[in-house]
C-alpha cells in the first residue's frame, strides 16, 4: 500500500491538469477511491458463495442482474462499514483540503477550526463549539450504518 503522503502530488498535479483546483471536486473526488476500499471489497466479495452466482446463471440472470440483485444486496454491511471509514476520513481531514482548496468559501471544518486559533489569542469557546459541531456528522453516519455493521455480524455466524 502506497501511503497517501506519497500519491499527494501527483494527484495535486492531475487535478490542476483538470482545473479542479479550488473546487468541491478536488475535495470529495480523490477521498472515495482508494485502495483500502479496493481491497476491503475484493476480500468481501471473495467470501461471497459462488454457487449464487451459478445458481442465477442458471435461471437466465445476466452479469448485471446477478451484480443488482444478489451481489449489492449481500455486500451493504461491507458497504455501510466502507462509507462510515471513508466518511470518517475524508470529513476529519486537514492536509489535502489545505492544498486544493484556496479560497474561504471552500474551506472544510478542520481548516476552518485552524483560524480560530491565532499567534496571540485563541477564541477556546468558538474553537469548542466548532469541534463539537464537526463531531455531529460522524456520530449520524455511524448510527445510520450500525444496521448494517449488526447485520454483518449475524451473516458471518451463519454457515452454509
């Protein structure tokens, strides 16, 4: 695994070849795609019985119709889990907003909550408020997905 410190100039230089540079693409487009949701899905999918797929292949289903209607269904605990850490960290992050983003309208929260704090005073009770306010978004996708995080726990005692 490459780490993100590594890929963070080249991806800079391709989103300024794209002119995305300072804009909400730049922000939220490189956060989805990663390797560790790559990855984190190849192992899930490899746990995924094969006799599903075979057994639709049997009753006319085509390669979209199994990925719809067996496959997606079957993967939202890995999905839900994917989407809470990718939102965990795509939402907590301060180095990638501080390069691509340039102008105030833009900022993210943890850039945002850094002007709070200045070279001789420090507002503590904004910059409180703040953290709490950024604390909000985290705790709701992580309520919405502890369905699925339960879910997941009760497939995986199932043997077959």
């Amino acid at each position: 695994m490459i780490p993100g410190a590594v890929t963070m100039i080249p991806v800079f230089i391709l989103l300024r070849m794209l002119g995305w540079v300072d804009t909400y693409k730049a922000l939220i487009l490189p956060g989805i795609f990663t390797a560790y949701g790559t990855f984190m899905l190849r192992q899930f999918f490899l746990t995924l019985p094969k006799d599903l797929e075979d057994a639709a292949m049997i009753d006319g289903c085509s390669y979209l119709g199994i990925f719809w209607r067996i496959i997606l269904p079957l993967s939202k605990p890995a999905l839900a889990t994917l989407t809470t850490f990718t939102f965990m960290g795509t939402w907590m992050n301060f180095m990638w907003p501080l390069i691509v983003v340039n102008s105030q309208e833009l900022f993210t929260l943890p850039v945002g909550l850094a002007y709070f704090q200045s070279l001789h005073t420090t507002d503590w009770t904004l910059l409180m408020a703040g953290s709490l306010m950024m604390l909000f978004p985290i705790l709701l996708v992580f309520i919405f997905c502890q369905r699925f995080f339960v879910e997941g726990i009760k497939l995986t005692g199932i043997k077959g």
